[in-house]
C-alpha cells in the first residue's frame, strides 16, 4: 500500500507532466507544418541529449550505465512510433479532439498494469477509469475518426507502452538516466529518415526544436517520478488532466470553439480524478 503522500505527490507530477505535454502540442501544431517531420524529431531528440548530457555526465559511473538495454531499446521504439503518428494527428486534428484520443493511453496504462504488473483492479479504478473513458467518448467527434485519428490512437498506444515500462527499470534507476538512454536509442532510426528528407534549417524549425524539448524532458521526468511514487492503476487517471489543458488553450490559442459535449466529456474526466484524490487522501487520514 502507497502512502498517502506519495500517491498524492504522485497525482500531482502526473498532472503537472501533462500540462507539458499540452505546451509540446502546442508548439507543434503552431509550428510542424511546414518543416520536415522527421528532420524536426530528430533536431529534438539530438537537442534533448544535449539538454541532458551535462547532468548525466555528473552522475557517478554506476548511476550513468543503462541497467537494461532491452527496456531502454523499447522506451525509444515507442518514441519512434508515437512521435511522427503525434505530430500528423495534431496537424490535421483539433487541439482538444487529438488530445482526447491521446488520452485513451490511460486506459491501455490501467490493462496493461494489471495484465503485465498483476496490479490489483479494484472497483474504485474500474469506475473512475470507466467514467474517464465514456468521457473520451462523449468528448470524441466522429467525423475526425479517419487517418489522423487512427494515427492518434497509435500515439496513445505508444504512449501507454512508454509510461508502463519504467516499471521494468531497475529500483533506483536515476530519472535523468533514463531520459538519456531512451533518447539516446531512439536516435540513428530518426536520424537516418531525417537525413534522407533534409532541407534548410529554419527558425521555425529551430523553435519547435528547441520549445517542444524542454516541455517534453519536463513531461518525461514528471512522468517517470510518477509512476514510481505509485501503482500505476491508481495514478493513471490523472492522465486526463491533458485534456482540459488542451480543450483550454485550444480555445485560447487556435479559437476552437468548446461545446456542450466536450463539457460533459471533460467533466466526466475531471471529476473521477478529483473523486480519486479525495479518497486516496481521505483513506490515510489518521482516525481520532
């Protein structure tokens, strides 16, 4: 059984993390258009070793070596195959209707938890997770359920994959780390594609760069603490936390307009996580 701070710290970074999810979204669709996909993918992982490389090098030798090269390998076949579907996906979809196929990935996290981990699924989970779902539903238009669609649900996917394995890092992997060497490993497969479709190096591309970088290290390391703090079932549902932050800032940013079903949807998704953290705080408070 977690502690009740560390299942509430936990929720925390996770929501925290997706808000710098949201910010990469941002910069994307703002920026992604008319630049080379995987020119752009790889100027971001190589900026992202170059970000992470001055702390990772500080590390003592035994905290800088990869404890598992297989699970590493998997993290950056997940980045390689979720990436390039994200970015598509945010192009041609709105903000809020991407992001709400992005988050179907809490509930492959929740399956996949208890298929792989045998994390207990209580009925609480089960409901808030199945709240969450009928709100991505209800959020979800189905006019948008074509390429770009599928191509976000390869992102969810992708991304359920990449959260779910840190589990198989050895205890006491260091966070920086493993941001290195599961960027570090997705590298030449990128690498090789960028070069192949090379053009001129814009300031737009240098901006997407470079922004999507720092918001992406920061969603990975709130995501990583996260899901070590606390089982995994019990934390994914903060996920959705993304949603409401892109349903936001889409409207703000990109006028797209929030009607009376993504309301419902995003309620249905907001409150099992508020239900979730009351009950987790409320289950480890001390009895007078």
């Amino acid at each position: 059984m977690k502690s009740k701070s560390l299942v509430i710290y936990a929720l925390l970074f996770l929501i925290l993390g997706n808000l710098f999810a949201t910010f990469v979204d941002v910069i994307v669709k703002l920026l992604a258009a008319d630049v080379s996909l995987y020119q752009y993918l790889f100027l971001r992982q190589t900026t992202v070793l170059l970000l992470m490389f001055p702390f990772w090098v500080k590390l003592p030798k035994l905290y800088r070596q990869p404890g598992s090269l297989k699970v590493h390998s998997f993290r950056a076949a997940m980045t390689n195959i979720g990436a390039p579907c994200a970015v598509v996906a945010l192009i041609h979809l709105p903000l809020a209707t991407a992001n709400v196929i992005f988050y179907a990935a809490p509930i492959i996290t929740l399956v996949l938890a208890t298929v792989v981990f045998k994390e207990t699924m209580t009925r609480r989970k089960a409901v808030v997770t199945c709240l969450g779902f009928c709100g991505v539903v209800i959020a979800l238009r189905p006019e948008y359920l074509g390429f770009a669609g599928l191509l976000a649900f390869c992102t969810a996917f992708a991304l359920a994959g990449y959260n779910i394995s840190v589990k198989w890092l050895p205890q006491g992997s260091s966070t920086i780390n493993t941001i290195f060497w599961s960027n570090l490993l997705s590298l030449p497969l990128i690498a090789v594609v960028a070069l192949l479709n090379w053009q001129p190096v814009t300031q737009d591309l240098i901006l997407l760069a470079v922004g999507s970088c720092l918001c992406l290290v920061a969603y990975q390391a709130c995501c990583i603490v996260a899901f070590r703090m606390a089982d995994a079932g019990t934390i994914a549902v903060a996920e959705y936390s993304g949603l409401v932050f892109a349903s936001l800032l889409g409207w703000l940013i990109f006028n797209e307009s929030i009607d009376h079903w993504t309301l419902l949807g995003i309620c249905l998704i907001i409150l099992p996580i508020l239900w979730q953290s009351n009950v987790e705080f409320t289950k480890h408070q001390p009895h007078n």
